[in-house]
C-alpha cells in the first residue's frame, strides 16, 4: 500500500495487478519488439489500443464487447491488462467512474458501436459533472459506412461523435491504424489534466481488426499539463485573506482530487479561516477540526454564515446549486475563487478567478499569506452547529440519524463508500463524517439513478484489500441488479447496502408537499436478499438495531455481500424555500 502526500493510503499497482489478473487471461508469449528490429506478426489495431494503454500505465480496464469492438477485446487477452466486464455499458461507466475517482487514474471503458456506445452517456455524464477521468475507447461501423450516410450498417448512426462531444471533455478520432496510438494517446492526457473528466476515442471496425504492420507501442509520453496560478492573482488573494476580519473557506471537490486536504488545513489555520466543505469535498477537511463547519450547505444557518464572510475563498468548487443552498447564497464580501474549470470561474458570483489546480493554488497561498490569529473563529463556529443542531432535533428525524450513525460506525476508517442519490444519501452529504478525503463519493454530480453499486466494484478492482460500501435505495438497487453477478464473478469485496421503502423515496416526499399526493413513485420490487443470494452472494435482511452489527460483519467478509434494510426515511427539512 503507497500513500498520497496527504497520508490517504492508495493501493500499488502490484497490489491491484495482482488481485485481479487471472493467469489463464495471459499467454504464454505475447507480442514484443525483436532485437532485431522486426515486427511481431498476427497482430492488430486492437492490438495498437491495447498496447497503447499498457505503455501509458493502464493495469485495468472496464467494459462490454459488441460485435465492432471484437478486435479491442481479441487483443486484450494477449496482454497484461486485467478486464473487469460489466453486464450493462452504463454501469461499466459507473465502475470506471469508481475507479478514476480512487485511483486518480484515468480508467479505460471499451465499448461497442451505436446502442452499445450510447448507453454509456448518463455515466459519462456523471464522470464529467464530477471531474473523474475516464477514457472512453468506442467502436465504429466500418469505414466505408461513415460520413452521414444511411448504409444499413448494425448499429449505424450517422454521426456518433456527435452523442459525446456535448458530455465528454474531448473527442478523439482515429481512422487508420497509425491514428490509434497518438489519438488515445491524446485522450488520455486530456483526461487526467485538471480538470479531470471523460474522454472518447473512436476507431472503426476494420482499422481494429486490420493487420497491422506497425512496430509493438511501448512506453508512450502523455504527461497531463499542470494549470498553474498566476502570481498576480494569487498576491492580491493573499493580501485579501491576510487582512480580512471574517474570512471563511468553502472546500469542494478540487481539493480532495488535487490531492490537498493538507494544504488546505494549512492555510485554514494559519488565518483562522472556518471551513465548510462541499457534498463533493468531503473528507477534505477534518470532521471534528475547531476550525470546521461540516457540510450543512443546505442549512440557513450555515449560509448566512457564509454571505457575512468579508472574504471568501472558494476552492475547487464552482458554488452551484447544492453548494449554495440552491442559488440562495448571496455573498456580500470579496469572493476569491480557485478553480481549474476555467468554464466555472464567476459562472455563479464575481470574484477574483484564478484558475489553477487546487494544490497548487493553495501551495502559492502558503508562500505568501500572513499569520492571522482570531481567537473567535473557534466559537462562531461551535455557534453555527448548534444551531444547525437545534434545528435538525426539533424535526423529530431520530431514526434517520440513528442509521447513519451505524453505518459510520460500521465502516472502516480506510473503506471508500459510494452513495446512489437516495434519501440516506441526501442525509450523509450533509452529515456524515468521511474522515478521510476520497473515501465518500456519490452521483451529486448529475444526480442519475443507479450509480452505487457499479462505482465501488471499480472501487473494489482498484484495492481487492479493503472492503468498499455501496449504499442505494430500492429504486436505484433495480438500475445495477445485474451487477451482482459481476461482484460475484470476480470476488469484488463490495457490501451493498440497499434500503428499501417501496419506491422512489425523495420524489414521494417532493410530490406529497407540492401537489398533495403521488404518481408514479410507488414500486413493486423483488425479495432482494434472495435476489442476491440466486447469484451466490450471501444477503442478510436487517433492522434499524441490528444495522450496524449486520453491516460490520458483512463487510468483514470475503467477497461481495448485500443487507436490506426495510425503513421508510424523511429528509429533514429544507431552507431554502
């Protein structure tokens, strides 16, 4: 096990190569470049991609085979590379997503053709919301079926690209087999550059399944480009904090995939600044810090603490609708906003941009700003929580915190958890305590059904050692049922924690406030503890009581595992209406 710079342990790519490598998947020879300076034959541009992968650092890759993409996967089998095969396209996205998240890496998703392809959306969606860096590689008809014609080709679209470019950061075409190296090449350092996000490669069906005459690719150059602050910026950012009498800081996603939790505690104390951390920031900030506000961004309480911050820095966060209460937050002081999507610089409020990775933004800040002692800031912030306290046991939600608690208590300190958008998951975004950064991740990002469970098998497959936590609704569970028999397939040590109160638990509640009754969010759904144990997963119905111990010990065991927990949560209250 390695550690990042902040301490969050990451697993090796020993570790992960050898948990998931079945030896039966090598050969006993694989293609390598001669001495003598001749090329291996019998092989292809599948082979171009895959070797391409292997020389940028790829150990695992992700996925479901189509017809087109026949060649990608002959190829695969020749080499090292593990492959973790979803049973859905859209969950595989999910799984890579997972993956990208923990890792940092960029994870490769291969794909087939038109259907195939476009069930990969709402999980590329979710991955470019979220910045995590996933490299698409998609299949295409044949070259002679491409230019917009209507040839009849299986799968045929007349444009493909078009699908992605509006979701994916960028698109990368290859239409020869010379293309492929550089093409994925060019993906995957797009990918990985910050900020991090999808990426789609598409190559036709006979470039990958061509002869190719080419040399073996070996190592491949695609360091991602550092967005560096500008000194400027950053001096009249640090004359703003040094002098300010209210600073406050709101930490969000860019700074737990920066890698800066440190550095942001750093600066946090060295001018008394409170922290609040985004629903995507979590862990990036310690919990029980004097110095933090949690993450009840969606409490007026801690809003209005906000807009009286005569500075306010911003990092890593683009203030959208979740991180400002949905667009209640009005600041009134000086916003300083750090931000490596230049796209979301000032979309929301003026402020002094910088763009910049989060750590290095931080790291030049450190550099330059002043000590700034306040023996208040402690209080204020032991003020705000207690309100926010007040409020939440006035509302009678003994049994929603009450689970939480137990599932904290449950989960390793180490162990990631990953949240399908479900009421539990509302709750933990405001509530729960990740402890470390990147242990937390969930679909806030777009905010599409089904997420949980694909995520922390990518999770599982990057770290086979530590036990990963799905948690999902009902509704969501039935999106990602089939990936039970991936989990079971590959051993994946995922507890999938699903709690079911029949139906579409968040939308019963926005129904019955706003228009007095339900449609459409009341669910017929199966038994789903002998669901899982037809696949060979062990299952465990339990209760409220029992939840912490059921879930402890599910996760304590080898393998996937699944606890139901029939219980009908309520969210508390908003305040923003």
């Amino acid at each position: 096990m390695t550690h990042d710079h902040d301490g969050v342990p990451r697993p090796t790519p020993a570790q992960t190569e050898a948990a998931l490598n079945p030896p039966a998947r090598r050969p006993a020879t694989a293609p390598q470049v001669c001495p003598s300076g001749r090329v291996p034959t019998g092989r292809t541009g599948g082979d171009l991609v895959i070797e391409t992968l292997q020389g940028l650092g790829a150990t695992t890759v992700f996925g479901l085979p189509g017809q087109h993409a026949l060649g990608m996967f002959d190829a695969l089998r020749r080499s090292s590379l593990s492959y973790v095969g979803l049973r859905v396209e859209n969950n595989a996205g999910f799984a890579a997503d997972g993956y990208g998240r923990i890792t940092g890496e960029a994870a490769p998703l291969l794909l087939s053709t038109g259907p195939g392809a476009l069930m990969s959306l709402a999980a590329l969606q979710e991955s470019a919301a979220a910045s995590a860096p996933v490299l698409a590689i998609g299949s295409q008809v044949p070259s002679a079926g491409l230019g917009g014609g209507r040839h009849g080709y299986l799968h045929e679209l007349r444009d493909q690209q078009a699908s992605f470019r509006d979701i994916v950061k960028s698109v990368h075409i290859a239409r020869t087999a010379s293309q492929i190296p550089s093409a994925v090449a060019a993906a995957w350092q797009s990918a990985l550059s910050a900020p991090h996000g999808p990426v789609w490669v598409e190559i036709p069906q006979d470039v990958l399944l061509a002869e190719t005459s080419l040399p073996v690719v070996t190592a491949i150059d695609a360091t991602p480009r550092e967005v560096v602050p500008r000194p400027e910026l950053t001096a009249v950012a640090a004359r703003l904090l040094s002098t300010a009498e209210r600073p406050v800081i709101v930490a969000g996603g860019g700074v737990v995939r920066s890698d800066a939790s440190g550095k942001l505690r750093a600066l946090a104390e060295r001018i008394s600044a409170p922290v609040v951390t985004t629903f995507g920031g979590k862990g990036a900030f310690p919990w029980e810090h004097p110095l933090s506000l949690q993450s009840w961004l969606e409490d007026r309480h801690t809003t209005d603490f906000l807009e009286d911050a005569d500075v306010l820095l911003v990092v890593g966060s683009g203030l959208g609708e979740l991180s400002s209460n949905y667009h209640t937050f009005a600041p009134r002081g000086r916003v300083i906003q750090i931000e490596a999507d230049a796209g979301k610089l000032e979309s929301n409020h003026p402020a002094l941009g910088i763009h910049a990775d989060a750590r290095l933004a931080l790291c030049a800040l450190l550099e330059t700003v002043t000590e700034r002692p306040d023996a208040g800031a402690a209080e204020r912030v032991r003020s705000v929580l207690a309100r926010v306290r007040e409020r939440i046991d006035s509302q009678d939600r003994t049994l929603e915190r009450r689970i939480l608690a137990a599932v904290r208590e449950a989960l390793p300190d180490t162990s990631p958890s990953f949240w399908d958008m479900t009421i539990l998951a509302y709750w933990a975004w405001s509530a729960f305590d990740a402890r470390l950064p990147n242990t937390m991740h969930s679909a806030q990002g777009a905010g599409g059904l089904g997420y949980g469970f694909p995520a922390a098998l990518g999770a599982a497959a990057a770290d086979p050692t530590r036990p990963v936590l799905a948690v999902s609704g009902d509704g969501g569970a039935m999106y990602s049922i089939a990936e039970l028999a991936t989990a079971r397939q590959y051993g994946l040590p995922v507890t999938w924690l699903i709690v079911d109160d029949g139906g579409y638990g968040i939308l019963r509640e926005y129904m019955t406030d706003t228009f007095g009754e339900t449609a459409g969010t009341e669910l017929s759904r199966p038994d789903f503890a002998a669901l899982a144990e037809s696949f060979g997963v062990p299952a465990v119905r339990t209760s409220p009581e029992a939840l912490a111990d059921d879930l402890a010990k599910a996760l304590a065991e080898p393998g996937p595992s699944v606890v139901v927990l029939p219980a009908l949560l309520r969210m508390f209250a908003p305040t923003h209406l």
